[in-house]
C-alpha cells in the first residue's frame, strides 16, 4: 500500500527545472517504458528507493517527531546524483538524507538534443512516512509543476500551447525553497559595532587579504572567510507554528526564485528608560517603526530600503547635544546620527529618517553603490578619516578591488543646514569626493592612503567634473580653483598583525601643516593634525568570542574646519569624522563577549576636550567647533589641546542582551550609562553635568546610536 500511494503523493509536490530537457533521466527499470511515460516511471522508481531505505532516527521516533523535509538535487550529465540543499529541522534527518541518496546508483542523464545535460529537482519528505497516506490525491496535481514543454507541430497546436501557457503564468509564480542568498550578495552588512565584531577575528588572520579600513562590508565577501548563515543557523530555535518561526529564526516574508528574490521586514526600536538626573522629564523613550525591504535580480544586482518612523526624548545631555544642533527653519534639534526633527508633545521629538541603495558588480573586481546613507573607514571604533556619526547623505560608490589592493571612490553630495547659510528656504549644498587606497604590504602590514575635498556648489560650479576621475590627485585641483575654491584633507590608516589574536592599527589625519612651525616648537595653529592609536585582542586569553579594544585619539584644533565654515568637513551641523569635531584627546576601552543569543558590552572612555566660551567677553573660536571659522582664533602660535574652556569627560556604559532573531538582529537588551562632564566655565551649550541612564528596550540593530557625547 505504501509504495503503492506514495509515489502519486510525491508526483505532486516535484518542482522541476528542467532547463528544456526533452528526455527524463532514466533508471534502468525505465528503459523499456516509452517517451510520455517516463517522467513517471522516473518519479515512482526514485520515491521507492527512497521511501523504502529512509531510517528515521530512533531519538525522534521516540519523540514522535513529524514534519517535512525539502531535499533540492540535481542529476549530473554523467547521471549521478548529487544532493545540493537540505531543509530539515535536525541534523540527524539531514544526514539521513545525505545517506540514502548516496545509495542511489548512476544512471541515464538526462538529455537536450541528444545530449546529456543537468536536470534539478526538489522533492518533500513526510515524517512519518505514514502520515502520506491520509493526503487527498488530487487528479489535477499528478502532473509536474515544471514538467517539460514538448514542441507541436501546427500553428493551431502551438497557439493552443501558448494560451494555456499565458493562462497559467500569473499561477506559475511561486518560490522555491528560501535559501537565504543574502549571504552571497553584494547586500552591505548594516553598520553594527556589535554585529561586526562577530567576525573581525576571522577577517583579521595572518595570509588573509582582505581590507578591513574600507566599510560597509559586502555579505558576499565577509562570507568567504566566515560563516555567517552557519552561525545564524546554529542559533536555529524549532518552533513549530508559522508565527514562532518569524519571530525567532525567519525573515517575515521571502520569495525566492531561480532568478530574483527579496525579503520583508518589520523593524523596531522601542527604548523605555530614566535619566535620573533630570527632572524635566519623567522618563526617556523612542519609538522606531520601519519597513526593510531587500533583494536582488540576478545574480549581480542588489537592492536595500529601509524607511523609519520615530518619535522620542533622551536622557538631558543628549537632548542638550541634538538641540545644539538645530537647523535654519525653526525645528528644534538633529538627532545625531539620525536627522532632522520636528516637536512632538511635550520635550521630545519627531524625526523621520529613510536609507536605501543600488548595488551592482558587473564584475568580481568592481562594486557599485548608488544610495542615500552613510560610510566608514578605518579599524577603530571611531575614525578620523570618515565615520558614521552624521545624518544618512546620498552618495556614489565605486569599490575596485584586485591582486592585494583595494580602492574605494565616493562622491557624496551633502547639506549645510545653519541659518545663516540658509538659502530663500533651502538647505545650502555642498560635494565632497574621496578616494581611499588599501594595500597589503604583506601577510601581516596594510597600509591605506586618504584623499578628500569638499567644495560649494556657489557661482554656478556645482558639481565639480573633475572630481569625478577617480585616480586624480583632489590637492591638485583644489589649488587651481583658487584658495576658496575647495577644502583638502589626506590621510594614512596602517594595520598591523601581531599574530591571529592581536591587531595594531593607526590612523593620521593631516588637513594642513607648516613643517617649520613643528619642528620649530611654536605649536602653530597651521598644524591641523590628529592621529589614532589602537589595538584589538580577539578571542581574548583564549575564552572564544572574547573581543577587548583599546584606542587612543587625539586632534588638535582648527583640524576640519576653513576660512569658510560651509567648507569644513561636516554634514548637517555634524562632523563627518569624529562627533567630538576638534581640539579634543580620549581613550576608549571597550570589551565585547557573545555566546549563542547572549551578548555583552562595556565601555569607558576618558576625554580632555577645549570648548568656547562663547561670551561678549571672549567671542574666540578655540578649535572645537568645526562651523566656525578658523579666522576668528585668539593667536596663532601656542595652540594646544584643550585650550578654551577645558572640559573633562568621563563616559562609561554596560549592556547586555538577547538576540531574539538573527536573521534581522532584532534584540532585547538592557542599558546602563553614567556620563560625567567637568568644565572651567558652564556656558549655554557646555557645562558640568553628571548623568546616569537606565534603559530597556527591543530593536533591530542595523545602524549604530553614539551616546558617548
């Protein structure tokens, strides 16, 4: 009876590809059977074999486990079988599989014009097998989905074809089984401290050559040194309802086929805590509602959306930092990091916020990004040269990558927001283009060269063609559009391994220097340097997954800023490099640990940073502010870090939490932050504060929150 029903059960559920194969691969049992029947005598010979040599584990029939398996093989031009994916819930069925079709003997492959081709087939296993044979058989789906289309001769009976064809096509349209191809797409890997620390260890092996400065990374070359669908797989949670499978291991919806798919999500971040320092409100919050949708057509394109509703308050220095901020126009602040924001009840705020791009590799030696927001280069947990910390801008992306090299151009066009350089209405625009230059010396030293300028669109320049060749020296043309046409910075980044567990790197920012000024002691305002020092241990005393960081940075003042303040080096009244702008030093230790769905966090950084004063009395720039004009400093030579009103920060935080879905990261965690800051002469915008934040909340996290103001 079983072998019997079986077969027809399994007739109906085969999707196959039969890349217009006209003749079926043959056992030898079907080698009398003539043309029309061989796709059956095909289909019953293999589900025999397999239903009568499948063993279900003795632990999950003692478990009296039941569900499907979804086996995806091929049959060879050679005619051997060969399993390409799996979909079952234990390792052990998994296995099984591997092993009962590793019985299957060779046979006639399947043929195209007389000659042997592939042909792929998916077929679904039932646990128990008797469980099949309750299934209503259903005439109309013995046939297969996929089967072949055979060519007829006569108009008449191709038109009959075609029509049944054209009727069938909207129904045609299914997916197949998901196999996540996010993992080997030209899809960026969301800004994520957290997330990218999973994998900078494997990334960071003596012999690799990969470039580690230049971020966001692709999936699909992470990949290749890391198994990032294993390990969201070994966090697999059996959940037997459709609605515990998206919760806990699924995107919420996915199709797949053989040549485009996407995926769509919902994401959060709803945060609920208390400031306890500040009694104008009783309690902080955000609420983040946003809609991920991503995908790719072929093989080579890509594409990512995210769109964000938010709405909230935060502790009181940070309310403080985000309405120092405020635009031409009358809203109140800019959430760092985030955007514009408009009044939303009493004392908090409203600020939408969308992100997305195109991303396309014609070949594997070139990427493609055209897209609105942001990018990252260096090691570090910040980076002088360009960080994440400003709000999302447009930008074109090109990534050329080839024996040990690396180089990446960008072009970003970007807004200063300030009232004053508010224009009938209008945020003023402004370019910048960079080209950063990745090199592996050896198995062990990488060194990186920066170049960046930023130029106004004023007197009908606009977009600046010359800025689009990719391999110009920007110094160069900055100088022969005059000296207001444009502002220069170049940069060094330099990595070094120490061994697998242990990682140097460095970074140098030079906007601009006099040589006879350094070496002649005067400590000249000219000299418009920073630098970066750290040091990653991974996996560290041998405990895996262990990450510890240590990282100094130091810039001295004026460093970012210009003559004219729309050509500092910043976007939406933030800084494109570090949130602290100039004139500040710091060092931050931060320690990471993971194992399975739990992860935790802590961070302490100590800072001396030079404020303004911001008075009648002293209307100076000092070198923090980067908006300001260099041309209003109080002398020229004797310029140190933290001149001004001096300020000591101490910063330090602890998080720990849960990652609910690895497929989105979307986690639950908890937070505690303790801020104290120390300065010579309180002033509207800076003044001695202490904080201590506690607070709770569930998010996706796909994009880095910088609380360490």
């Amino acid at each position: 009876m079983k072998y019997i029903l079986l077969p027809i059960i399994f007739f109906s559920f085969f999707n196959l590809h039969s890349q217009n194969a006209e003749v079926y691969p043959v056992f030898p049992e079907c080698e009398t059977v003539n043309y029309s029947a061989s796709e059956a005598c095909f289909n019953t010979t293999l589900t025999e074999f397999v239903v009568e040599r499948f063993q279900v584990p003795s632990a999950l029939k003692e478990k009296r486990y039941s569900g499907q398996i979804t086996v995806i093989f091929e049959v060879s031009r050679t005619g051997a079988f060969r399993v390409m994916y799996v979909d079952a819930a234990y390792e052990s069925l998994k296995e099984e599989v591997e092993r009962v079709f590793s019985l299957l003997p060779q046979i006639q492959p399947a043929m195209y014009n007389a000659q042997p081709t592939y042909m792929q087939f998916r077929l679904p296993i039932n646990v128990p097998l008797e469980s099949n044979l309750i299934q209503e058989v259903r005439s109309e789906n013995i046939t297969s989905v996929n089967a072949p289309v055979i060519a007829q001769e006569g108009k008449e009976d191709f038109a009959e074809n075609e029509l049944v064809k054209a009727a069938d096509e909207y129904d045609s349209i299914k997916s197949k089984i998901f196999t996540n191809p996010r993992y080997s797409s030209n899809i960026n890997i969301p800004l994520s401290h957290e997330y990218y620390s999973r994998f900078d260890a494997a990334l960071n092996q003596i012999g690799t050559n990969t470039h580690t400065a230049s971020k966001p990374f692709l999936f699909k070359d992470v990949s290749k040194y890391y198994d990032l669908e294993g390990d969201s797989k070994r966090l697999f949670q059996d959940r037997k309802t459709l609605v515990g499978r998206k919760i806990w291991n699924e995107h919420m919806v996915r199709f797949e086929t053989d040549d485009y798919w996407f995926t769509f999500d919902f994401a959060l971040d709803l945060q609920l805590g208390k400031d306890f320092n500040d009694d104008s409100r009783d309690y902080t919050y955000n609420n983040t509602r946003a809609a991920i949708f991503q995908g790719g057509l072929g093989k080579n394109l890509n594409f990512y959306a995210v769109v964000y509703e938010n709405q909230g308050q935060f502790a009181g220095y940070y309310n403080n930092w985000a309405e120092s901020l405020r635009p031409a126009g009358g809203d109140p602040a800019i959430i760092p990091a985030r955007g514009i924001a408009k009044p939303f009840g009493d004392n908090a705020y409203d600020y939408p916020v969308a992100e997305g791009y195109i991303s396309y590799s014609p070949s594997k030696f070139f990427n493609v990004q055209f897209g609105h927001g942001k990018n990252f280069i260096g090691d570090g947990y910040r980076s002088l040269l360009m960080s994440d910390i400003a709000s999302p801008f447009p930008y074109l992306k090109l990534d050329t990558e080839f024996w040990k090299l690396k180089y990446t151009n960008t072009w970003m066009s970007l807004r200063d927001v300030r009232p004053e350089v508010n224009d009938n209405g209008s945020f003023k625009t402004k370019f910048m283009a960079n080209h950063y230059l990745s090199l592996n010396v050896t198995k062990r030293l990488n060194i990186g060269l920066f170049e960046s300028v930023i130029w106004e669109s004023d007197n009908d320049r606009g977009f600046d063609l010359n800025y689009l060749n990719p391999v110009i020296f920007y110094r160069a043309i900055e100088f022969s559009t005059g000296p207001n046409g444009g502002n220069a910075l170049i940069g060094l980044t330099a990595k070094y391994k120490i061994n697998n567990q242990l990682n140097a790197y460095g970074q140098w920012i030079i906007d601009e220097f006099s040589s006879s000024d350094i070496f002649g002691g005067k400590k000249s305002w000219k000299n418009k340097l920073g630098y970066q020092l750290g040091l990653k241990y991974f996996n560290a005393f041998d405990v895996p997954n262990l990450f510890l960081q240590l990282e100094y940075n130091q810039v001295r003042p004026y460093t970012y800023s210009h003559r004219k303040p729309v050509l500092n080096y910043g976007h939406a009244n933030q800084s494109m490099a570090h949130l602290w702008g100039a004139n500040f030093r710091e060092i931050i230790a931060i320690g990471r640990y993971k194992k399975d769905r739990w992860y935790g966090m802590a961070k302490m950084i100590y800072g001396k940073r030079g404020f303004d004063f911001n008075s009648f009395e002293d209307p100076f720039s000092y070198g923090e502010n980067i908006y300001r004009s260099y041309r209003e400093r109080p002398f020229d030579d004797g310029v140190k870090i933290g001149q001004g009103n001096t300020g000591i920060s101490f910063f330090g935080q602890l998080e720990a939490g849960y990652i609910i879905n690895p497929e989105t990261n979307l986690k639950l965690y908890g937070s505690f932050i303790y801020r104290n800051m120390n300065t010579d002469v309180n002033t509207v915008n800076n003044f001695d504060i202490s904080t201590t934040w506690l607070n709770f909340g569930i998010r996706t996290d796909i994009f880095n929150w910088y609380y360490d103001y």
